[in-house]
C-alpha cells in the first residue's frame, strides 16, 4: 500500500507572519492531515542524528498552524554546508557549549517546552514573563498570535518521535524550502535502500538564474540542492508552465536527464470569504490607497514603484487623487539598499508607506479597502500575491516577469517590470479616472482562483501517482 508522507523541516523552523513559500508549504501540509486516499506520516530532518523523525498528528496540527517553532540554531548545518568548530563535537558538549555561549536562546526555548508540556501548569504565567523579558523587541512580535496567544519556540525534542524508517510504498514529499533544512543526499539514500520514492516540489530556480539577487551562500546551497535533486529526486512537481520549461532549459544546460515532472499550479485564499473586520492601519483610508504585498527584496522592484511614485507626487497627481503607497511585507535579504532608498524617499511616511508584520485579518482589510493593487516583480515561479489582489476583486497592474503573466492571464494589465514609463502612465490614469481601472475591475470580479483545497489535493494525488515500477499488471 502506498504511503504518503511528508517532511516539515522547513515550517517547524519558521516564525511570524508566513511568506509565500511557507502558506505553501502550511496548505498542502493541511490537505495531507485531511487526506483519505493513503495513510499520511509526518516527519522532520534531525541535523544531530542525520535522519528523519517522527511528528505525531497532532503535533503536526500545531506546526501547520504555527502554533509551534523549533529554534534550530543550536543544531549543525543540516546539508552540511556551514561547518562550525563545535559541529562535530559529541552533542553533549556541544549542548554544554550552547548553554553557556546563548543561555538567553536555551531558556526561552525551555520555557516553550515546558509550557507545551504543562499547559495548565500555575507556574507558566510566571515563566511566560521570564520569557517575555528574554525576547527582544522583534521576537515578541513575531510570536504573538492574532487571538492574543503567543506561539511557542521549543527545541526539537518536543516535536520530533523516533526516527522515520521509510519503508517500500512511501512517497516521500520535500518541499522547496527543505534546500537549506534538510539533506538530500542522506534522505534519498534511505528511500533507495528502503524501496521508497522522493518526489520534490519544486516553486522555481530563480537562485540558479538570478544569482545577483541572492547571498552568494544561499545561491551556492540552492544550486548545490537543485543539482543534487535532479539526480536524487523520483518526481518534480511544478507550479507553472514557466517554471518547467525553466527547469527543462537548465537541465539541458547540464546535459543531465530530469525526474518525472508533473506541472500543479498553486491556489489562493478564499478571499471573498474573508469577514475581517476592524480598522484600517493610522492614516489610511477606504480607496485611497494602492496595494504592493510582497517580502522587501531586490528581485520584487520595490524600487520600480519609488520612482515611479516620485515621479507622480511631482506632477501633481498624489496630491489631486488624495492616494497613498502602501508597501506589505517583511524584510528580505540583501535589502540595505532598498530600506536604505525607502527611508530617505521624500514622501516616506507621508504618501509612501511601510507596514512591517502584518497579521492576516489586516492584510483581508488591506485588500479590501484598496483602490487597486500592483505587483511589479522581475521574475516569478508563479506570484501568489497578484493572485489574492484577482481573488478580492481588485483591478490589477503586475509585470510580466516570470510566470505572472501565465498566472494573472487577461485578468490584469500586464507591463515589462523595467518600463517605469509604462508603470507611470498606467498608475497616473488609474489614479486619476477610476473609470479607467474599472474593465479590470469587472475582471477581477470573474476570476475564479484555484482553492487550497483542490491545489493541495491535486498536488498529494501527483505526488502519490505511481511509478511505472510499481504499477502492477492487471490479471486478465
């Protein structure tokens, strides 16, 4: 009987707010919890013992919620990439030297433990503003909760049983975040060993294509990943046209023959369902505001949508339409420049702004309370954020970088992300006539987003399809 299990390295290390990858990853980790057409397990990767361990069901619950994080920092690279001194060192001692160079680290994560395991326990209330002292500033943030619940930062132990023996029926999901959390090598070892199949989702390899926009490491461990994987891996799943013909592209170029590929677009929150109610951020008002969501980093052209903004304060156009620029997202990496741009524009914190953080009730109230949304991304696997501004209804500007055009279709006025005289014609007519956004408006209002619940499903189903070694001959 096969088996599907799946790997949730990556989501029990996050923290905060989630971005793109990771409400991926969270999605179909859900479906798989709900699915009924196999036996469904959970694993992490144990950097320490080099091999997969068990999450119980309901802890995986409380992953998938992001209810639980596990500080991993304590831990050896998991690829092996990063050799500290003390990596090699027995745990023991490595777990004394912890103790005594990051004490500060271990006590908030032994706290998280022992909450976890003492819920109603008359001494947490105390340990919890222990913990709260602990913390600085940008970690109590990212653990409170929208309820006003905190999550909690525990060590692996809490979350990760026995160790996982893969056994002949297994497909094994990693999904594309796993680059840097797990290792491949050693996990498609034992699938081979045990008869079972690895199947890797794979978002995209812009890392590979555009290094410039990455640490030179990060770019090092993807590719080291995504070279590895190709040979390593049974099945790619994909999310686009795009990304496959890129994948396909970048295998001819190493003159190496790819897994299996199957092609499964992502879906998108069921926006129009959404009921959130309260205020909207200081200083914002109904339809008079334009909505960029995306993590700060150089390859989303943040700086595109600067300039372009500069431009229109000038002319006078802010100033007549009362409008502001309304920026969502966390910071990135390699992002001095941009914070560095962003802060000394001279319309920062007037008709330019930045919110950091945002919790999912406020993003449903950005959406849709804005006038229009823009995405000018240069490259994109896919682009879940142009997808939302569609599903709420929002007449939509993005770029054609990528996948984005493929994804958004007729639905959205499309433009080449370095045409910043397009960019400032579109969002000057749009900001001046809403007549002029109003046809895609009325497109917004038809497009039908793929649910969560059909791209998990769909994406389980293909990671479960058979091989041709383990289909069985029909008895005639």
């Amino acid at each position: 009987m096969m088996r599907l299990v799946v790997d949730l390295s990556s989501m029990v290390r996050w923290l905060g707010p989630p971005v793109g990858l990771v409400r991926v990853q969270r999605h179909y980790a859900a479906a798989a919890a709900a699915f009924k057409a196999s036996e469904v397990a959970f694993t992490v990767f144990d950097p320490i013992e080099r091999a997969l361990r068990q999450v119980s069901p309901g802890m995986a619950a409380e992953i998938i919620a992001g209810d639980i994080s596990c500080d991993m920092s304590f831990y050896p690279d998991p690829a092996r990439i990063k050799m500290r001194f003390y990596d090699r060192w027995p745990n023991w001692a490595r777990r004394l030297l912890m103790a005594i160079i990051r004490p500060r680290r271990i006590l908030i994560t032994e706290i998280g433990a022992f909450g976890r395991r003492n819920p109603g326990s008359p001494f947490l209330r105390f340990l919890e503003r222990i913990e709260s002292r602990l913390m600085k500033e940008n970690e109590r943030r990212q653990v409170a909760r929208e309820d006003g619940s905190r999550a909690r930062i525990v060590p692996l132990r809490t979350v990760a049983g026995n160790e996982y023996n893969l056994s002949p029926g297994d497909h094994l999901l990693l999904m594309n975040n796993d680059w840097a959390h797990t290792d491949i090598e050693v996990i498609s070892r034992e699938a081979r060993l045990a008869g079972a199949k690895l199947v890797v989702l794979l978002n995209d390899i812009i890392p590979i294509q555009f290094p410039e926009w990455y640490k030179p490491h990060d770019v090092k461990r993807f590719t080291d990943y995504v070279n590895l994987a190709v040979g390593l891996a049974d099945r790619f799943i994909l999310t686009s046209r795009r990304v496959t013909t890129d994948v396909e592209d970048y295998a001819a170029k190493l003159d190496v023959r790819l897994p299996e590929l199957k092609q499964v677009p992502l879906g998108c929150d069921s926006a129009r369902k959404s009921k959130a109610d309260g205020r909207l951020p200081d200083g914002l008002e109904t339809d008079r505001y334009i909505l960029f969501v995306s993590t700060i980093e150089p390859r989303k052209n943040h700086s595109l949508l600067m300039d372009v903004w500069r431009r229109l304060v000038l002319d006078g156009t802010i100033a007549r339409g009362g409008m502001k620029l309304v920026f969502v997202g966390r910071s990135g990496w390699m992002v001095d420049s941009i914070l560095a741009k962003l802060h000394s524009h001279p319309d920062y914190g007037k008709s330019l702004v930045h919110l950091d953080n945002v919790d999912d009730a406020t993003l449903s109230l950005l959406y849709r309370n804005s006038a229009f949304c823009v995405y000018p991304s240069l490259y994109e696997g896919y682009g879940l954020p142009p997808v939302e501004a569609l599903a709420y209804g929002k007449a939509l500007i993005a770029s054609t970088g990528g996948a984005i055009a493929e994804v958004v279709g007729s639905s959205g006025l499309c433009l080449d992300p370095l045409d910043v005289e397009g960019w400032e014609n579109a969002m000057r007519e749009w900001i001046a006539s809403p007549a002029a956004r109003a046809p895609y408006e009325a497109k917004a209002a038809e497009f039908v987003a793929r649910s969560w619940e059909q791209a998990g499903r769909e994406t389980l189903e293909a990671t479960l399809a058979p091989f041709a070694d383990e289909v069985r001959p029909s008895r005639q």
